[in-house]
C-alpha cells in the first residue's frame, strides 16, 4: 500500500491491503495537526480509537476504511474507497447423480468478492465411473457475457481439460456475487455400475491451475471438488436396495472399526442426517429408522 500526500490534515496507510480471511491488517495514521481523538471505522461493523491500531476483518469482500480525528474541536476525515480486500473466494464443482447412458450436466460455479475480468478453469473427471465429455455451455452463466470463451487445453485421454474466459478492455468485468460460470455435460457410461463415481477436480494439474483475475488483485481461488455418481439409497450403504440390520452393522464398523472398513458406498449414504460427518448420530437416526415405530421415521437426508 502506498501512502497518499493529501491537505486534509489527516492520513493513514496500511501494512497490507490484500489478503484471505481472517485478515490481519496493521494501521498507521499520521496528521499535521495537535490530535485529541482517533476514530476509525472499518466498514464490517467495528471501530478502534488508537493512532495505530491492529484490526483483523473476518468478513469478506472490499472494504472502505475511515478515519475521523478531533484536533482542537476541529473535525478532519479521511476515507480510502476499497481499500482492504479480504478475500474467501471460491471455484466449486456440484455434485450430480445420473444413470448409465445418461447426460449430466455439472456447474462450475464462481463465489467471487472482487470483480474478476479473467477465469482459467482446469478441470478432471477420472475415476470408477467412465465419463466423455460432450461438450460446455455458458448459456445462462454469469459469464455468458464474456467476450471469448477458449478451451485453452484439451487432454481427453487423461480426462482433463482447461477453459480460458476472458473479456476486452471494454467490456464490464464481472461484479462480485455467486452462480455458475460454465456447465460442463458429461455421457455416463452405459456400462456403469452402482457405486462408481467420477470425481470433478478443479484444483489444477499440470501447469494450469485455477485463477480469477481482475482490476483489482489476481489469485488462486479455493478449489472445492465435486463428483458424478449413479442414483443411492439414503442408508443403503452395502447396496442391496434395502435399509436393515446389515447397514447398522456397516456404519458402525465403519465408525469404530480399526481399521475402519468397510465404508458405505458410496460414502454419502452413510450420512443420513447430511451434517457432512458420518458418526455415532447417524448410527442411532438409522437404528431408529428400522427398528423404533413407527417404521421408517425419522426421515433420512444424505447429501
């Protein structure tokens, strides 16, 4: 951060501007003039009354920063617009179930704080369940708009891939918010089986990694992985199309087994109460699902 000259008697530079969340920011204020009272406000809520405070932000996105002094009744202000950038922006593949032969479509969607005139999107898609990729749309997408829409690398025989969006100068850039920027669509195997999947992996490969890029800061955002799989039943972990003693007998060797196998299949089936673990309370919900009247309750929700 570059400290500014200004003739309003007071000014205030930061030890960094940019950062990921929990932010820790050091300010220094200085003024020509015989100072009685700091006052700052920080634009997510807080205040501090020191000349030279400390101030962690924890919330997101761009942030305004004052500074009020008193110096002899005489009232001076200066504000720096945007000035601190805390960043917790995001890349997140969904999570989709389709049958074999199916046609899925998967969203890659951008959680973005700052604008953001450039995206570089590697993708891959390996694993059990044999996926092609058809093809991608930005139909619909926050960037439908963007002036080009490259696919920077092709790898099909790795199952990998990178898209390149970008926009000219003239071109708006993308305001912070939250949506999809590209639907990949995927052909399902006809030959797939139950309980294999395909990881959809965007946190790079090779020499193309994830990237936002704007006016403002370029970056790696945080990648969050998603996955295709065929259709399960919720607590249906050993896959025999029922809910009985056998898949309590399942979770709890998976819980408390050493080690801890076999795991539900696929995993997701075994967390009925879809609290993102699978533990004990998931073990008693699908106990009282099969044997506590009436049958059948509670309700079991999976991911």
């Amino acid at each position: 951060c570059i400290k500014a000259l200004c003739e309003i008697g007071v000014d205030f530079q930061a030890d960094t501007c940019i950062g990921w969340l929990p932010l820790e920011v050091q300010f220094e204020a200085t003024s020509k003039l015989t100072v009685d009272t700091w006052t700052w406000d920080f634009d997510d809520g807080d205040s501090s009354f020191t000349q030279n405070p400390s101030h962690i932000f924890d919330r997101r996105g761009m942030h305004d920063v004052t500074l009020e002094i008193n110096a002899g009744g005489e009232i001076r202000s200066r504000t720096r617009d945007d000035y601190i950038i805390a960043l917790a922006d995001s890349m997140i593949a969904a999570r989709v179930y389709g049958d074999p032969g199916d046609t899925v479509e998967v969203n890659i969607i951008a959680s973005n704080c700052v604008p953001i005139d450039e995206f570089k999107i590697p993708i891959e898609y390996n694993g059990t369940l044999s996926l092609i990729l058809d093809t991608f749309l930005v139909d619909g997408c926050r960037t439908d708009y963007f002036d080009h829409h490259n696919l920077l690398n092709a790898d099909p025989w790795n199952k990998r891939m990178t898209l390149s969006f970008y926009n000219d100068a003239s071109t708006p850039d993308l305001e912070p918010g939250y949506g999809p920027i590209v639907k990949l669509y995927f052909i399902i195997s006809q030959y797939a089986e139950e309980g294999q999947s395909a990881e959809i992996i965007v946190d790079g490969y090779a020499t193309h990694m994830p990237l936002f890029n704007g006016p403002f800061v370029d970056f790696s955002p945080i990648p969050v992985n998603g996955k295709v799989s065929l259709p399960y039943m919720c607590g249906d972990g050993n896959g025999d199309d029922d809910i009985d003693l056998t898949d309590i007998l399942n979770l709890i060797s998976y819980v408390y087994g050493d080690p801890p196998e076999p795991a539900p299949e696929p995993l997701e089936s075994g967390d009925v109460n879809d609290d993102g673990d699978i533990n004990l309370t998931d073990i008693l919900t699908l106990i009282q699902y099969v044997y506590v009247e009436p049958i059948g309750e509670p309700e079991l929700i999976c991911p």
